[in-house]
C-alpha cells in the first residue's frame, strides 16, 4: 500500500508540473527547481518524505534541515506546531511531529511563493484550532448538494480498484493550509455509508490522505441500525443499538486505525434522530461516544435543528441546547453555524455561543457560497467569518469546520476567485487572528502573481466583495429572501402552497405598509435575550443597533430617520445602488489586471464578474420594487429606475438543473 501511496504522489506531482493555467494547481503553481537543494532530515517516514520532496523540488533558497524534536520545550506548540529559523544559509524547521514538519514545509514555500525574505527567519507556529475540518455534502450518487463545482470528487464507483489522482493533489492543498480532517459525505447521509462495502473505499481515501495528517470522517444516519443492521429500533437507551454501535465501530478501527470519527445532523429537516424515541440529544450524541471512545473517535453533533412551531426560527437552536449544557460526554462537540439561521450573507453570531460553557463547542461556517452567488459571484468570505470572530473568542475553541465547496471541476471550485475561500477557511481555522487582507495577499500572490500592481487592486476587489453582495442582496439586516429550492436569486414575493411560514421570504422580511424587518426585540420573538445582556440592550434598542442587523432585529418605519439622515426607505436603495456600482467597477478593474493574468483564466473570471453585475441588478430591481409595493415611496436621487415591471421580474424562474451557472441571457434582458 506505501507503495502505491508514493507511486500516486510521484504521478500526481510530474501532472502538476504540465497542467496549463486552468486554475487546476490552486495556490501550489510552485516552480521546479533547476538545482535541487540539500534537505536533512533526523526522521524517515512517508510524512517528512512528502516534506522532504516538495522542498527539493520546489525550495530555491538552499540548504534545509528538518528535526523532529523530542525537548520538552516544544510540547508547548502541540503536535502541529512548529519553528522556522534560519542562519548561516541554513533554514532548520522543527516539531514534535512528522505532520509538523510538513506544515512547517508548505509553510516555507509559502513564504517563497508569496515574494518574502526568507534570509532572517524567525517564526513560531501553534494551530489554535485542534481539529481544522472540511464539511463535504457529497452524495453517493456523486452529486454535491449546495456544490456549484461539478460532481463530487469521490468516484465511489470507481473505488477501490480505481483511484483518482486528485485524491492525492486534493490532500497536497488541504495540508498546505493546515486542514487536518475531512468528512467525506453529505450530512443527510445515506445508511450505506457504514456498509463493508463502501468502509473499503473509504480505506483507501483514508490511506491516501494519513501521509498528509489528514483524518477521515464519515457523516451518519442514525436510523443506520434499522437500515443496516435489521434492528427495530434506533433508540440510542436500548442496549441492542448501542452493542450494533459498538461492534461497526469496532469494524471501522480494524480497517482505519486513525478514524477521525462520525458528523451526526439528528432530528433536523426529517432526518432521524433521538428525539423519536424521546431521548435528548445528549443521549443519542452520547451513545455514539462511548462506542468511539476507546479508539479516541470524536462525535461531532450538529446544532443546526428547528421544528414548525410558534418560536421564532432563530430562537431554536438556544432553545433545544442550551438545556443540555454539561450532559455531553467529553469526546463530543456541539457543531454550531456561525449565525442563528443558516449560512445568510450577514447574520448576527449564533447565541449558542458563549451560552454552554460547560459543552465543547466548534463553529461551522459555509465555504460553498450557497446564499451568496454560488460560484458566479465573487464574495471573499473571510471578512464575514472574522465578524463572528470579533464577538466570540477562538481560545474558547478547538474546532472550526467548513461546508466545502470543492468539486470535480478542472479548477475545483468552479470559478478560479472562489479559490480564495477554500484558502482562507485552512488559514483561519489554523489562526483566527489572521487578518482578511492577509490572507487575500497571500493567495493573489501564489495564484496569480506577486506583482503588486496586481496584488493590491484585487486585494481591495476582495476586501469589498462581500459587502458588496450584501448590498445588493440583502442590506441592512434582511434575510432569507431568496428564491425557492436553489437560492440562487431574488424572490422577496414567494409563496408556495403548503410550505412551512419559515420557509417562505415573508417569514423573515414581515414586509407591510408601516414598515419592513423582523421584530426581535422584548417587544416582539425576545430574541435578543439569548444574547449577553450588554449586547442583548444594544441590539434591542432601534437606535443603538448596528445597522447591519437593524432588520434582523427590528420592524422599522419607512421614514426612520437612519445614522445618514436618510429615511429608512432611501438608505435601503442607496445600499442596493451602491451593491450594483460596487459590483460594476469590480468588472472594470479585473479588465485592467489583463497583463497580469493568463488568458484562460482572465477569459473565464471576466465571464462571471459579468454574470455578477447582471445579477446585481436584478437583486437591485426585484426586491425594490417588491418593497415599493409596500412603502408607496420614490426612489431617491441617484438610484436608477427598474428596467423592468415587477410583474415581469416575477416571472424569472431559473431552471433547478441548470442554476450553477446562469448565462446573462437567462434573465430578462440584463
């Protein structure tokens, strides 16, 4: 198997040396050294042998050695943790293990890539997060649920005879970045995930990503004992189930001896769980752990659960938690979306946080841009996950996942700018402290070119970029006012026949001749009491409140006078014109990066900044005009008239198929 494992490695590295730029080489389009250097090392395994190759194909700047310590001092920076010093031409990097001598090597030819003296090194490193973790929603028929990239990367038909070699190339990024974990299929899991059948090819995936210090971990149904195993019952109390448990874990530990362990969505959107048989979700978490504990397998319970009832859908996650804070078992984390929602442009932080001091928690944030333009738009997420951050510490964390958005497409994420978030998640779940201009610099740098007439444009394109997606989707607080099923476009107006209110636009935005937003203060849900009582007396007063979250929490008056001196009405279509302005100079200043991109992917990102400003403008004069109907009020000067009657606007119905990516014709007439 070692074999095979650097066969594939040696294949995939003389493929990455003749790729074109199709954006297939990521961040990695390191070149290949005419002189190999001399690289040292204390240490022989597959690990520090990847290591050792990239440096001697790859570093330009001499000698390297690298140690793997057993001084006390370093146990301080943990396993992942490593220096960089350099003196005398010598560049020395040192952990207390393989995987840590790994980081520390991508971690040099970063610094390379990205134009940086590497003459005076000095650097000390320590992940703040433990487990740095990607989310795929891949299904086993090799669909991507919310996947805007192709199919999904694992060919479970093909497996385990067949073995891609992006598998390999997948690996090499995740480790570049830092990520550690991966689990491998869609949180609505199918029961035959845990099949003997299928744990084969998750073994070969599992064996193919450990010399990278990468786990596997598998999403699970927790019906699977009914479903595979024959029993009558899933309840987590019955001692049945937990033995059916205990002996699959077991089964898995025999052929994965690094198993990272199970992802479990539980009583959520029909999918089963605890609940049916009325145990909490600390019982049905819990059994799950103790099958895992002995073989140091984590369990990852998701908090992401509402139920069609009177409360106010971002109320029900504290709801149903909070209750059962301390009833975990230590080897379970509490998975919780970084808003109180799901995934929206701008939300507030999930109040779960900082409300179970006495439960392991990670937050899990949307890499795959599912309410923000799905692979069309650009919207650089870092900025957004760095808001979440501000509110809520990262040391009192060890965990940070992210859905992913990577799939089979040649470039993986389906537009070569979507990259950039894939790199950020890896950068920030390894340091939060990092800031968004950073880690935009450096991935322009290493993707495209260290040429700062093309650096520091596109580093403010991106800085911009999310803001800008707000502004013309969602200002000022609104939320979940997209279009049915693949939340692709505007649909302020929907309704559908039988469908839950809080499935539904008018649920969340309670449009009405007074005014617009959803009333969340003392007076209306009380959902600002789940937050801290200092926070909770800002966001409940209409004129303390930030206004990025005003409609979140507040039904305001049109003509409420705003921070600008305009009405509520008029700064609501000033940030929709701004969003639509922002998005067109975005085009224009890509036009101008020409000489400094190849041509394929110049052609290619030009293509979906296009489909960018059409959306735009669309997002623009839908919902304006939908909340006309409403205010009965003019547009302000300097906003520009609809193109199109809102009867027409109505009509846009994007195919469900084909929504990946729209041409500009699709719409009408933008």
């Amino acid at each position: 198997m070692l074999k095979r494992i650097l066969l594939v490695l040696f294949i995939c590295a003389t493929a990455l040396s003749s790729h074109a730029e199709d954006g297939s080489r990521l961040w990695l389009r390191y070149d290949k050294v005419s002189v190999r250097p001399q690289i040292d090392s204390n240490v022989d395994s597959p690990t520090v042998r990847i290591a050792t190759d990239e440096l001697s194909s790859f570093w330009n700047g001499g000698k390297v050695s690298l140690q793997l310590m057993a001084d006390s001092s370093y146990y301080l920076l943990g396993k992942d943790g490593y220096t960089i010093t350099s003196e005398n031409g010598v560049v020395t990097l040192r952990s207390l293990s393989e995987t840590g001598l790994l980081y520390a090597a991508y971690h040099l030819l970063r610094l390379q890539a990205s134009g940086e003296n590497c003459s005076a090194l000095d650097i000390c490193e320590k992940p703040m997060n433990d487990i740095r973790i990607l989310n795929h929603w891949d299904n086993p028929d090799g669909t991507i649920e919310r996947g805007y990239a192709g199919r999904s990367l694992w060919k479970w038909d093909e497996l385990p005879a067949t073995v891609s070699l992006r598998y390999a190339e997948y690996a090499r990024a995740n480790a570049s970045i830092g990520i550690n974990g991966t689990v491998l299929n869609n949180v609505n899991a199918s029961p035959d995930v845990l099949s003997s059948e299928n744990l084969d090819k998750v073994k070969v995936l599992a064996d193919i990503f450990r010399p990278y210090g990468i786990k596997v971990y598998l999403s699970v149904n927790f019906a699977t004992p009914m479903k595979l195993g024959g029993l009558s019952t899933a309840d987590p109390l019955n001692a049945e189930v937990a033995e059916w448990w205990k002996q699959k874990v077991q089964e898995i530990y025999s052929m994965i001896p690094d198993f990272g362990g199970f992802l479990v969505k539980a009583n959520s959107e029909g999918q089963p769980g605890p609940c049916d048989y009325n145990r909490t979700h600390a019982e049905g978490a819990n059994m799950l752990a103790s099958a895992l504990k002995p073989y140091g397998g984590i369990v990852m319970w998701r908090a992401f659960v509402y139920s069609p009832s009177d409360a106010d859908r971002a109320k029900q996650a504290y709801l149903e938690f909070k209750p059962l804070d301390g009833k975990f078992l230590d080897n379970v984390i509490v998975q919780v979306k970084n808003g109180p929602i799901d995934f929206q442009p701008r939300e507030p932080y999930s109040p779960l946080f900082g409300a179970m001091p006495h439960t392991q928690l990670m937050v899990e944030f949307q890499v795959t841009q599912e309410y923000l333009g799905h692979s069309n738009h650009l919207a650089y997420l870092a900025p957004m996950w760095k808001e979440f951050y501000q509110y809520f510490s990262p040391e009192e964390m060890r965990a940070a996942a992210g859905v992913t958005n990577i799939g089979d497409d040649t470039n993986w994420c389906g537009n070569d700018l979507a990259q950039s978030n894939w790199y950020a998640f890896g950068r920030l779940a390894w340091n939060p402290m990092l800031s968004s201009e950073e880690i935009a610099e450096e991935w322009l740098a290493q993707t495209f070119t260290t040429d700062s007439r093309f650096v520091r444009p596109m580093t403010e394109v991106m800085m911009q970029s999310r803001e800008t997606v707000v502004d013309y989707m969602m200002p000022l607080g609104l939320h979940h006012i997209f279009a049915w099923g693949h939340h692709y476009g505007p649909e302020p107006w929907c309704e559908i026949e039988g469908a839950r209110p809080d499935w539904l636009p008018s649920y969340y935005h309670r449009a009405d001749r007074e005014g617009l937003g959803f009333d969340r203060t003392t007076e209306g849900s009380d959902a600002v009491s789940q937050y801290p009582d200092s926070l909770a007396a800002v966001f409940n007063s209409i004129d303390k409140c930030p206004e990025e979250f005003l409609l979140w929490f507040h039904h305001v008056p049109w003509k409420h006078e705003m921070k600008s001196g305009r009405t509520m009405w008029d700064e609501l279509c000033v940030r929709y014109q701004r969003g639509v302005d922002s998005a067109r100079s975005f085009c224009d200043t890509w036009s101008a990066m020409q000489p400094y991109v190849d041509a394929e992917r110049h052609a290619a990102v030009s293509h979906r900044f296009r489909i960018q400003v059409s959306d735009a403008v669309w997002w623009k004069d839908a919902c304006l005009e939908y909340f006309r109907t409403f205010s009965r009020m003019k547009y302000p000067e300097g906003v520009e008239k609809p193109r199109f009657s809102l009867k027409k606007l109505k009509k846009v119905k994007l195919p469900i198929d084909n929504y990946t990516c729209p041409s500009a014709d699709m719409l009408p007439g933008f």
